[in-house]
C-alpha cells in the first residue's frame, strides 16, 4: 500500500537552548523519557513507526539539538555524547532509539551541506527530522540549476515523521571537467514524496523503515546536493561555516556509531530487565531445578556476567574510535584510511557483541521468554535485525577490514 502524508511543519523545542548544558544534563532528560517509552513500546511495534508522542517529548527535551551548529540553536556535542544519549533512550525503546540516532546524526550531516541547504532547512526549524536512504540506487539526472532525481529508496527509517529525506544517488559526470562525481546525497522536501507502507519485519518493527517513492522526475537544486567524496574529505562545504571540527569528521568514520548506540542501549535494559526476573523467579521445572531460585543457577550467573562484558566491551570499542577520530579532526589532521577502515571493523563488531550478549540473556530466559511480552525476547529481536543492517553486517564489514590489512583492496564503502 502506498501512503501520501501530510507533514504539517514539527513545531520547535521549546526547551531553553544552551550550548554549554552539562552532558549530565542531556543523559538526565534522555532518562526521563525512559519509563514512557518503555510503557509505549509494544504499541511502538504493533504500530510499525516511532508515536508522535515520543518523537515530540524527545523534541521538547531539546534533544534533537545535539549534533546541530550553534549558529540554528545546536549543542554541537561530540558524537560519544550522541551515543550516549541513544544508549539511554534504547533502554526504554530501540526503534525510538533507532530514530533519534538518524535524526541526530542527519543534523550533523546537514552540517556538512552548503551553506544555503543549512539556512533553508534549520533556518525554519532546527528540531527538523530528517529521514534518509543512502544506498545511491537512484541516478540523478543533470538539468539547468540543479538535478532531477525519480526512483525508490528502502529502509527509510521514521520516514513518517520526517519533514525532508536524505537519499543516495549516483550523479553523472561533472559538464565542465568531464571527471565522474560518483555517488552522493540529495535532500528533498517529504511532502514531494510518497511512502509504500512495506515495512512488515522481526526485528525494529517500530523504526517505520518504509521505502520512499518519487514517482516523476523531482527538481532539486544543486545546493541540496552533497557528493560521498565531499562528505568523506575531512573538508565538506559546510564545514567553511560551521567551525567545529566535528564537521569535518569524514562521514562514515562516525554515522553507523548513531545504529549501534540502540543495541547497546537495548541489550543494557534488557539485562536489567533479565535481573529484575531472575532475582525473584523460582523454577517450575519437572524434571530438574524446580523451586530454586533463577539466580542460583550457574549458568545465568555465567550469561548476566558474559553479556554485561560484551556490552561494556562493545561501549569502549566505540568509545575509542570516536574520540581518536574527533581529535584528529580537532587537530587539523586528516583521517586515515587505517583509521576509517578500522572504525568500520568496530562498528560491526560492537553490534555482534551486543547480538551475542542478548543470545545469552534469551537462551537463560527460559519458557517465559517466548512470550510476545517478555521485553528480553523483543531485544533479542531487534538487536539482531540491527546486525543485519549493511553498515553494521559483521560479514560484509569485517571481509573489508581483513581485505585492507592483506593488502588487498577493500570491497565496500569507508
């Protein structure tokens, strides 16, 4: 079925902005969403999109502003601060987590547009929410001031809260020099495009990651047009406006951190979750262990100790990456293909730690975990379906990291 929606203008936070609030301050807003997002969450799923609720509380907890320039009302934290708060935020519900990091990190690409794409979309609303399909599956089609863009675009996460869509094209030759421009983003208006309600999934039934649809070719002027090769640079246009050098981090060395910051997020409260029912549970088993505790059981001992180390494991592998890359940046160095390559290496596998953790949190679950309402064997679905996603698909990033390293040349995208 495709939908048209009508996206009235998201009205803008109005939580006082400051771009010296104290991180504590951030994590304390995210958490007091947590106990609402929870108690929605099962709706969240059956409903196949992130509410309008959560997404406006998130909003009014000016949470929206964090990867933002200062000069539209942005935080301009760091991206482990945006991990942060998505690691909060996935302990009450991942496929809101999952949208908040998108919308988070398309500020920050939005950031890195030129000047006049920043003042056309933050200028009317720096609380926008920005959908977006990057795989350039789509070829853009060169006309007098701009381009004209037509095609579908899958897994367009919170697409139905979006007022603009980031989607990746391939673009043709540049006229004046004849060299190829490659592949790239576009950013169109939502109203301009229909939505094919075709998100039916296991796992994250609640990102709403519907395939967008342009039916007729779609006019976008060339300053809504951002090439991979700009936003790989360490130099995009919009860093000439926007001074802090996270706008000069090159774009995958940090966007997939924004998906994995749910997982963690989720596994974390799903151990707490597990916790909460192992402490007071007894065993109902007919043939061995009944009337014992859960937690005198070994082998959950052994599970809670191995998915908390896995988890917190998968936390500082981010961690590291991230802070290496922003001082870099912070030091006017260029980022490495080492760096880059070995960012995507730890991207995929802080996602199969978190995958594997919540396998051992569901199979010491026992019966009650196959109950559509054990929280643990929700995790255990979304977490995987996180690890199927392209950027984080262990498989494909981790063949790319050993490719590089035996010297051969990587297949896949850095």
């Amino acid at each position: 079925m495709t939908l048209v929606i009508e996206r009235p203008a998201a009205p803008a936070s109005t939580m006082p902005q400051n771009p010296a609030v104290a991180m504590s301050e951030l994590l304390e807003r995210a958490r007091a969403l947590v106990p609402a997002l929870r108690e929605r969450s099962s709706d969240t799923e059956r409903a196949r999109r992130v509410p309008v609720a959560n997404i406006a509380a998130m909003r009014e907890a000016g949470l929206f502003r964090l990867m933002g320039p200062t000069r539209f009302g942005g935080l301009e934290r760091s991206f482990n601060d945006l991990v942060d708060v998505g690691v909060e935020i996935g302990r009450g519900c991942g496929s809101t987590a999952w949208a908040f990091g998108l919308v988070s990190i398309h500020h920050w690409i939005l950031a890195t547009f030129p000047a006049e794409t920043q003042e056309e979309i933050f200028g009317a609303n720096p609380d926008v929410v920005i959908c977006g399909s990057y795989a350039p599956v789509a070829k853009a089609v060169a006309v007098p001031g701009g381009y004209t863009v037509q095609g579908s675009w899958g897994f367009a996460s919170n697409c139905d809260n979006a007022q603009w869509s980031l989607l990746g094209v391939q673009f043709p030759p540049d006229e004046a020099t004849g060299m190829p421009r490659g592949p790239g983003f576009v950013i169109v208006p939502s109203k301009d495009h229909e939505i094919d309600d075709n998100w039916q999934t296991v796992g994250l039934c609640g990102t709403g990651s519907k395939t967008i649809v342009i039916r007729e070719p779609l006019f976008v002027p060339a300053h809504r047009v951002l090439t991979y090769a700009e936003a790989a640079s360490n130099e995009p246009p919009g860093a000439r406006v926007n001074a802090n050098t996270i706008y000069r981090v090159p774009f995958l060395a940090a966007i997939p951190a924004s998906l994995v910051a749910p997982a963690i997020g989720m596994v974390r409260g799903a151990i707490d979750d597990f916790l909460a029912m192992a402490s007071v549970r007894v065993t109902r088993g007919a043939v061995a262990g009944g009337g014992r505790s859960m937690a005198e059981f070994q082998t959950v001992q052994l599970r809670v100790a191995e998915a908390s180390a896995k988890v917190d494991a998968a936390r500082l592998l981010i961690e590291r990456d991230l802070r290496d890359v922003e001082q870099c940046a912070a030091r006017g160095e260029a980022i490495t293909i080492d760096q880059r390559i070995r960012n995507r290496r730890d991207q995929a596998f802080a996602v199969k730690l978190c995958a594997e953790a919540i396998d051992a949190m569901y199979a010491a679950v026992g019966g009650g975990g196959i109950y559509l309402s054990n929280r643990v064997q929700q995790t255990w679905r979304d977490v995987n379906a996180v690890a199927k996603h392209i950027s984080l698909n262990w498989d494909a990033v981790g063949s790319m990291y050993g490719q590089h390293v035996l010297g051969l040349p990587p297949q896949g995208q850095y």
